[in-house]
C-alpha cells in the first residue's frame, strides 16, 4: 500500500547507517511501489555535497547493499531523481533556511537523527526555531538512547520539550525484523501455544543474539558501552518483552507498549552469580586478522564486555519459578539470534527412562535461515521396542513461503515506512526506555563497585566456559550457536 507524499530529512545522511540501511530500504520501499514519486529524501550533514554528489553517492551505497538482489538500474535512477541534499551545520545555523525551503507543507515531514545523540538537542531545538514542526511532524531517533537512567531522562525531556511524544519514533530495530513481528503472531494468533506459555509448562527459555561480527570501525563507542549497553538494555530486552508478556487486547501502539513495559517492572534485580561478562580473545594462529579485543580498540587494559550472560527472572504469576537466560556476544562461532521455548518433562514417563530425556522445544530462529522448528517425540522406527527419538517439526519460512520468505525486508525497510504512516506500534516509547535502564543501571553499578574483570574467551567460540556452568549449575545447558 503506497504510503503518503513525505519529506523525510536525514541528518548524517552521508553516514554509516544512513549508507548500509537507511537508502537501501527507502530504495527497496520504492521498487516495491510503497513510496510515491512524490516523496523527497532530503540528506543534511556537514559534508560539502550537491544533489548530484549525494546522489551519486546514494548509489553506490545502494548497489553495494543490493549485491544478494538485483538493483534495477533504471529504478534506482528514478529513486535517485527523489534525493535532494543541503549542506547543514546542526551547531549552528548555515543551511537552515535552505532546508525550510525544500519542505513542501502539504507532506508528511520526518526529521531522521542519524547522528551522535550529543547533536540531537541542538538539531531538536534548531528543528523549532526555523519553525519547521508540523502537525505531521516526526522525529526518528537513532539508539542508543542515553548511557544510563540520567541521561535517558534528560533526553526525553529534551525531546519532550519540543515534540509531542506521539511525534517521537525511538527506533530499536530489532522490532523492525520481520520474525521478530513473527514471534507475536505466533503467540497470540494460535491456539496451540498460548495455553502452555506459563511456568506451569514452561521449564525456562533462552535467548541467544550471537554475533560472528566483531566490533567493527565503532572502538571508541563500544569500549565506552559494552555488551549490556550495546544488546542487553534494547535489543534482548525488547525480544524478552515480547516472549514474556501478556496478550495485549489488540496490536496498537500503547496496549502493546503498556504489557512491555509491565515485563520490565517485573524484572527481578539479577544477582552477581547469574551474570557472566566475557571479553574476546584473539584466534590463535590468527592474530593479525582476528586480534583480540584489547588490540582491536588499542586498549591494553579494557574491561569492557564484549559478551553477557544472564540469568533473569520476570516475577509475575505467568512466570514465577522460570528462568529467562540471556546472552549475547561478539566473535562467537556464529552469527544466530534464536529464541528457545524449552518445555518441562511429561508428568510421567509411560516408556520408561530408556534413551534418556525427551523434552519439546520451540525454537524461533529469528536470524539468518529464519523459521520455526517444534521439537517433538516419537517412536524410532524399528522392531527394536519403544525407543523414543526427538525430531523437528520444521518450518524454514524460505522454504514455506517462498521469495517472500527467502528474503525477509530488512527492518528498516518497514520501520521507515511505519514512520511516514504515523504507527508507533513497533517504536520504544519513553516510559519503556527509561524503565530498562532502571533495570541496567544497577546490574552495571555492581560490577564496576566489585571490580569485575571479563572471563576471556575465544574468537570463533560459544564464549566463556563460566556461561556454560550458569546453566550447568541449573542442570541444564544452552541450545548450540548453530
Ligand atoms: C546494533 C548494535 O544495535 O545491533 C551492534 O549496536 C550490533 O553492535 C547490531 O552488531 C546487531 O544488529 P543485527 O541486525 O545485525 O542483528
């Protein structure tokens, strides 16, 4: 469904998110027919560019994303005609004017901060004094949204001082990805699962965001932040919001974000020994091109985490007595964020203990090779008596539902286009940003005041062996990475 006519502005739109996500899904959008010709995506940074400059390098930021799928030229250059670009100074006022100019009062306007947070008050407050708000007017903020519950709260009130918060789309594109989405129909547009989603069937359940990926060109930023800032406190959050909560009365902006935001107020504090920090090794044998941690951000003594593990308790009467174990890390053996639903034993074995323990498991493979696997039991074929064999009940959504499902939109492809539509279903609202801080800020301040240093583990592994024994304590033990 085609969207509205739209002025979306792009401040940092020479940047890195705006080159690898921003352009190719308003690209992709476009060739989908979602995006009128109408519509003008108007880059603003500090770099001396033209519209032809920036346009051209728009294209190639585009060709290099579409390297899985073919880019039509000729689309691209009819995507390309809709890009416009002002040199601007977000510190201070060259290129404002220009900008007023450009925006056409009959479109949605979206003002895009694809910037350094420490230039989003300065952009809000320039964004008023030009008098460029709107009643159509949408602001789109780039995490991370604060380090701690101070700084959150001041940056929502210094959003909340100039936009109203229905104007205000913080993203976490997390809830942009399709499966993601998928999780919640799964839930709640079944019978089958919904019934047995509480503690009394529920054993405990496991959420895995691993990362092949290194840290990239981003040191100073993650050696200040680390895994729990970076995953745990949006990403991970926002995916155990959702497995955990109750069935909202319908898919709307603040029922959904209302039974989120209850999962967080129920987060227990996490105890010290139900927190694993684990820093990167370099792969041996392999030093030049996969350094350690400590080498990659020229840090010799860092103790910033670059993998956590957690155990987590949501204390509410669906949940009471089952764990939720978190963990996520970079340089691990793979790249895989799954959630597993793992159920408790049958009350009573009929077959005996023969061939040991026979459990269900519902995994949600949220990336790559997205689906959904059931685990089941039967009999093993044969004469051999009632063996017992666990099998998957297997949906691979490439295999199920075809193009559609082979190639997922990226999640800012979807999130972008909810924006112009006004659907603040999949944004954090405030209330829920600063309530995971809440939750953050004191698990942080613990380790720091016991001094902790991160277990090391290796390059290309599942991370540190004090993961493994989190579980292990608990009698049970992770899902593999793979
Ligand atoms: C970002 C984090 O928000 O999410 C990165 O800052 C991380 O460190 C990325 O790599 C993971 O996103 P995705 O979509 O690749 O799983």
């Amino acid at each position: 469904i085609p969207v509205e006519d739209f002025d979306l502005v792009i401040f940092g739109a020479t940047g890195d998110l705006a080159r690898r996500k921003i352009l190719p899904a308003l690209f992709r959008r476009f060739c989908a027919g979602q995006m009128s010709p109408g519509a003008r995506v108007i880059g603003a940074a500090k770099t001396r560019h033209d519209a032809e400059s920036f346009r051209a390098v728009a294209a190639d930021a585009i060709r290099e994303q579409s390297s899985d799928r073919c880019c039509d030229e000729a689309a691209l250059g009819r995507f390309l005609a809709c890009l416009d670009y002002v040199p601007l100074d977000a510190l201070g006022e060259t290129g404002w004017t220009d900008l007023a100019g450009h925006l056409d009062p009959g479109h949605v306007r979206a003002f895009y901060f694809s910037v350094r947070p420490m230039l989003f008050a300065e952009l809000a407050r320039r964004i008023r004094d030009y008098d460029l708000v709107t009643p159509g007017t949408r602001i789109v903020v780039e995490k991370p949204f604060g380090r701690d519950l101070h700084s959150a709260r001041d940056l929502n009130a210094m959003l909340a001082s100039n936009f109203a918060e229905r104007q205000i789309y913080r993203i976490d594109h997390y809830l942009g990805k399709e499966t993601v989405q998928n999780l919640m129909v799964v839930r709640f547009a079944n019978m089958l699962f919904e019934p047995l989603w509480n503690s009394q069937y529920v054993d405990h359940i496991q959420i895995t965001v691993a990362e092949s990926e290194g840290i990239g060109s981003r040191a100073d930023y993650y050696n200040r932040a680390g895994a729990m800032r970076d995953m745990i406190q949006n990403h991970l959050m926002q995916l155990l919001c959702l497995t955990a909560m109750e069935p909202p009365a319908r898919f709307s902006p603040d029922t959904l974000r209302d039974e989120k935001l209850k999962v967080i107020h129920a987060l227990d504090p996490v105890l010290p020994h139900h927190i694993v920090r684990g820093q990167y090794e370099a792969m041996p044998g392999r030093e030049a091109d996969h350094p350690s941690y400590r080498q990659a951000v020229g840090d010799p003594r860092s103790t910033t985490e670059t993998y956590i593990a957690l155990r987590v308790h949501v204390s509410n009467w669906r949940w009471a007595g089952t764990p939720f174990y978190l963990r996520t890390g970079k340089r691990l053996v793979a790249r895989s964020s799954v959630i597993s639903v793992v159920f408790k034993d049958a009350p009573h074995a009929i077959f005996g203990q023969e061939g040991g323990r026979h459990i269900n498991v519902l995994t949600i493979r949220l990336q790559p090779n997205e689906g959904i696997t059931l685990q089941v039991t039967i009999k093993d074929p044969g004469p051999g008596g009632m063996r017992l064999v666990d099998v998957p009940l297997d949906m691979t959504f490439a295999e199920a539902l075809g193009p559609e499902g082979e190639h997922p939109p990226d999640a800012y492809e979807r999130l972008v286009m909810d924006v112009i539509r006004g659907d603040q279903t999949l944004f954090m609202r405030g209330d829920e940003v600063e309530a995971a801080w809440a939750w953050t800020d004191p698990i942080i301040a613990g380790w720091e005041a016991r001094g902790d240093v991160p277990k090391p583990y290796e390059t290309g592994s599942t991370g540190p062996r004090d993961a493994e024994l989190l579980l292990a304590r608990d009698n049970r033990e992770w899902r593999g990475i793979r």
